[in-house]
C-alpha cells in the first residue's frame, strides 16, 4: 500500500506519527562515527586528499608504465601506496590555513599537466627540465596546446581544485597543535613509506635500477623536487659577472697575402644523426649535400653531444671544458667572447628562442629583425611569428658590412642559430614546397599520428635544413674572393620519434637514448682554400669514421680560424691531426 494511500484511509496518522527521540546508545554511536569522520576543513585532511587524487590519478602514465612491466597486483598496490605516502607526507608539511590551498591548487594543476606531457611524450621531468621551460618561447610553448592536454587539466586539475577552494575556512587550531599534526602525520606518511618499500624491496630495487626514468615520472614530487633544485641552485651561487676565459687571445699571424677566414658556424636544432642520408640513412634527406664532391664535404658519423636539450647543450657546446668537467652553474665567458677577444668580427645571427647567454657581448640579431635598407623577407618566409631557417640567408650582406671593419680584416665567424626540427610540430618547420615525405603528421600529438607520419613530418625538417646548408655553402662559395671561406655545422642534440614510446628530446643524460644524444656535424672546406691546402691531403677524409663530440666544439673552431688561447687544447681540436 502507497504512503499516499494510507493517509487518505487513516488521516492524520501519517502526520501525527511522532520521531522517535535519539536513545543514549544512537549518540554515542553518533559520536563515534564524526570522529571517524575526517574534518575536510582541515588543512592537513585537504592535503591527505589531495595526495591520494594525485597519486592514484595524475600518475596514469605511471600506473601504465608499470602495468606493462607485469610485476604483479601486489607491487603495484605497494607503490602507489608509497606514492601516496610520500606525496602526503611532503605535503603535511605545508599543510597551514593559509598556505595549503594555493599549494595544492597549484601542484594539482601542475601534475594534470604533467601527466599528459609524460603520458604523450614519454618525457620525464626533472631539474634541467625547469631550466627548459623557463628559457622557453610563447610559440614553442604554443606548439604543444592541445584539446587533450585541456581536458587532462580540466578533468585531474581544475576539477578537484574547484572542489577544495569551496571547502569552509579551517577551524582554528592553536599553532603548537597544528606543527604536531603536521610534524605526526609527515612522520607517519614517511614510515608507512618505508616499510611498503621493504615489503617489496627486491622487486623495488631491480625496477628502480633496470628502468632509471620511473623515478621521474613520480608527480607531482618530480615538480616540486625539480623546482626546488633550480631554487636553490639559483639562491645559492653569487651571481656576478661571468668568469673571463682565454685573457690571452690571438691570432697566430698569417702568410702575406693569404686571406682572412671566413667560418660559417651553423647550430642546429634537434636533429639526429642516423636520420642523415650522408651517415647512411635509407631515405634521402641530404638531395642537395650529397651533391657535393667528396672532397669538400665531410660528415662526421659519430658525434655525441653534450646534453640532451637546448638549454644544456649550447652552454656546454661553447665552452672548453667539455660536457665531463662544464658546470652549469659557474657563469663564464664562451667561444666567441675569446675569439672577439682574439681581434676577429663575430656575429650571432638567430632563428629561434635566442642564444641562451651566450652572444649578449658579441654582435648578434634576430631573422625577424632586418638590417636598414634592407629589402623586405619574401612572402610566405616568416608568419609574423616564426620564419623558416632560409631567413638566416637574407640580407647577409648587409649584416656583415654593418660589422666593425678592423676585425673583417682579421677574419668572421658568423653563427647561425636555427629553429631546425624543433618538436613537436614537425610540419611547421618545412616550407609547403620542401616536403618529399607524405603524408606528414600534421598534430603536435605526435601518439595520434602513425609513426611513418611523424618520421615523414621528421625527415621533410631535415631535407629544409639540407637545402638551408647547401644554400649557405653557395653564399660562402660567393665571398671565396675575399676570404678563406669555410663551413661547420652541428646539431644541439637528437631527437626521440616514438622508439620504445618515448617521442622528443631532454631525457636525463645518463638515461638517454643514443636517438637523443648522436648529432649530426658536417664540415665544408673547399680543397683549393688556404686552410684546406695547409692540411695533409687525405687526412679530412678520416674524419668520418672517428668518434668525436661536443667537446671537440670549442677547440675546433679555434684552430679554424687561427685563434689560440691558454685554455685551447690541440688534441680535441679536430683539424689539429692534420696540420
Ligand atoms: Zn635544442
């Protein structure tokens, strides 16, 4: 019988029924259950909560990773429980009325980020990582906008973030009793990590050392970790003037009558060796370098570079010491702060974010900004916010005659900065008529796209920096009346395309696949050039098998141009065989 029906046949009754009163014993049961009951008032609650969200949840590309490891339910359960015990109990810590809610509004929408960064990508975060993005462009940083990457934020982020700035104000809690909440529950959150850990300590271990990038992948702890490192790093090291290398540049002097150097220095971007057709790539990529005799053109097959990303690598490409002794963290003058010291003209001539430091005391410019007098770029070369690599080659001329004419005298190393095969959008970096290779994925998310797609997209960036260079090497040809003209080229580091599902660059060094770390570097000297004629014939030709690096960089270009310095060592210097 309905509840509607029972009033019309008893009036009143359904009404009159009184509640029945709370006895004694439904109190205390009352009471028991709200102090069960966690206060979601409560600072340290909220970053309990948060915790478990971001562990169990940002860490999806974890959890996969992991998953596809078949170590078993049981470890998993562990780890994401350390996990969770970790997060908690950093996050206990901070867990003040004030504090908490910004804390954890930031790192949840942080983590939701990472996690679709380290989920497509397969990067990991760390350290040098942060580095990179605060040296990062609006349009590199546009480059990797997706509708995907907003609904991770939207969905892991945004949400529970949303959900806690609603929570009411914390109660209030005298200061010494909130520091003992906080200290115990940092305390306990460490120990229940701990003994997860020795409950599956064999497991752990053999994970840990077999597949070092988990432990960057642990967010949000890889952000607050990675940001509190370059903190610190930037608090603690007086920054003053950077340290003067090489106060003893010169020239050695040069035969009468021979001509000044000219060196063509072209820093390239995020371009592989093993996708090169002149180290033996299958496809064609270099159509206009092979051209070339043998003679004048060297590429070097076994190059490693100095770091795995833009922001390590062209510091420590540019400086003596090579990539075992370069510090960071220690300012310091470079190559072309020596070689202007030395009495040559140089100029830094760039196409991408900028030159990380490393022109601010010598000459340099932007393809975007023009020379007076110049005639304008040609249609469809630059968008308004890029431009393609041939930009470099515009107005050349007029740059270099804008130089001191004392130091031309002497001798130029012009270096050119390229945007290259900067990731993850490919497709942008090859002008509509430069693109041999299709279909070429036209997304930045590089995991939606078929893999030939992405090599397609890849390899069309290359064939655009083979004509840039064989463009180049015409220009030189055109000032071999005036100098001894020359060219080297070499890429920053390499780039991942989806081997072992990891895709860009930046993967801690000592973990990184040789994708990341083999370079490309390409000489170009023409054998009737002074310093082509002063070499023993042949000598250039073995190059080409003999493992070189980064480090070879600096002293190179040194003995290129007949400048020498204490700190130049003949025996990295890669000509200096041959002499
Ligand atoms: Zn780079």
């Amino acid at each position: 019988m309905l509840a509607a029906e029972v009033t019309a046949l008893y009036p009143g009754r359904a009404r009159m029924r009184p509640r029945p009163p709370l006895t004694a014993r439904m109190l205390l049961l009352k009471r028991l259950l709200a102090w069960f009951q966690p206060d979601i008032s409560r600072p340290l609650t909220q970053a309990w909560l948060a915790a478990l969200w971001m562990s169990l949840l940002a860490n999806w590309p974890l959890w996969e990773q992991l998953r596809s490891l078949s170590l078993g339910t049981g470890f998993l359960l562990a780890f994401a429980g350390m996990v969770t015990a970790a997060t908690g109990a950093v996050l206990s810590l901070l867990a003040w009325p004030r504090l908490i809610k910004g804390v954890l509004v930031l790192l949840l929408l942080a983590g939701a980020a990472l996690a679709y960064f380290i989920g497509t990508y397969g990067i990991v975060f760390d350290p040098s990582m942060v580095v990179n993005m605060v040296q990062t462009d609006a349009r590199e940083t546009r480059d990797l906008l997706s509708w995907r990457l907003l609904a991770n934020l939207l969905v892991l982020g945004a949400l529970p973030a949303w959900w806690l700035l609603r929570r009411p104000r914390a109660p209030h809690q005298a200061f010494r009793h909130r520091l003992g909440g906080n200290l115990a529950a940092f305390g306990l959150g460490l120990a229940a990590m701990v003994l997860l850990a020795l409950s599956v300590f064999a497991t752990l271990s053999s994970t840990m050392r077999n597949h070092k990038s988990i432990r960057y992948m642990v967010t949000p702890l890889n952000a607050v970790y990675s940001v509190g490192a370059v903190a610190a790093r930037n608090l603690a090291g007086p920054k003053g003037p950077p340290a003067v290398i090489g106060a003893d540049a010169r020239l050695l002097p040069r035969a009468e009558g021979a001509k000044p150097p000219l060196l063509l220095l072209v820093v390239g971007e995020t371009a592989r060796a093993m996708n090169f057709s002149l180290n033996g790539y299958a496809r064609p990529t270099n159509p206009e370098l092979s051209r070339l005799p043998a003679t004048q053109l060297f590429s070097l097959g076994d190059v490693t570079s100095c770091g795995t990303a833009t922001a390590a690598s062209l510091p420590c490409m540019f400086a003596p010491q090579g990539h075992s002794a370069f510090d960071a963290d220690k300012p310091q003058e470079n190559l072309l702060d020596v070689l202007q010291r030395a009495g040559l003209a140089v100029l830094w001539l760039d196409n991408q974010s900028g030159c990380k430091a490393l022109c601010d005391r010598v000459p340099n410019d932007f393809t975007t900004q023009l020379p007076a007098g110049a005639t304008p770029l040609p249609a469809g070369m630059c968008n308004g916010e890029e431009c393609f690599d041939e930009a470099l080659l515009h107005a050349l001329d007029r740059r270099i005659a804008a130089l001191d004419p004392e130091r031309l005298r002497r001798g130029l190393v012009l270096v050119m900065h390229q945007m290259g095969s900067h990731g993850p959008a490919y497709f942008k970096r090859s002008p509509p008529d430069l693109k041999p290779f299709q279909p070429e994925c036209r997304s930045n998310e590089l995991q939606q796209c078929p893999r030939e797609q992405v090599v397609n997209g890849y390899d069309n960036t290359l064939v655009t920096t083979d004509r840039l260079l064989s463009r180049a090497i015409a220009w030189l040809q055109t000032k071999q009346a005036r100098f001894d003209a020359g060219m080297l080229y070499v890429s920053d580091h390499g780039e991942s395309l989806g081997e072992n599902g990891l895709y860009l660059h930046g993967m801690p060094y000592a973990i990184a696949p040789a994708e990341q770390t083999h370079v490309p570097m390409i000489l170009w000297l023409p054998e009737d050039g002074a310093l082509a004629t002063s070499l023993q014939p042949g000598c250039l030709a073995t190059l080409r098998d003999k493992p070189a690096s980064h480090d070879n960089l600096f002293h190179t270009v040194m003995g290129w141009v007949g400048a020498r310095a204490d700190v130049y060592k003949p025996e990295w210097d890669l000509l200096a065989g041959c002499r």
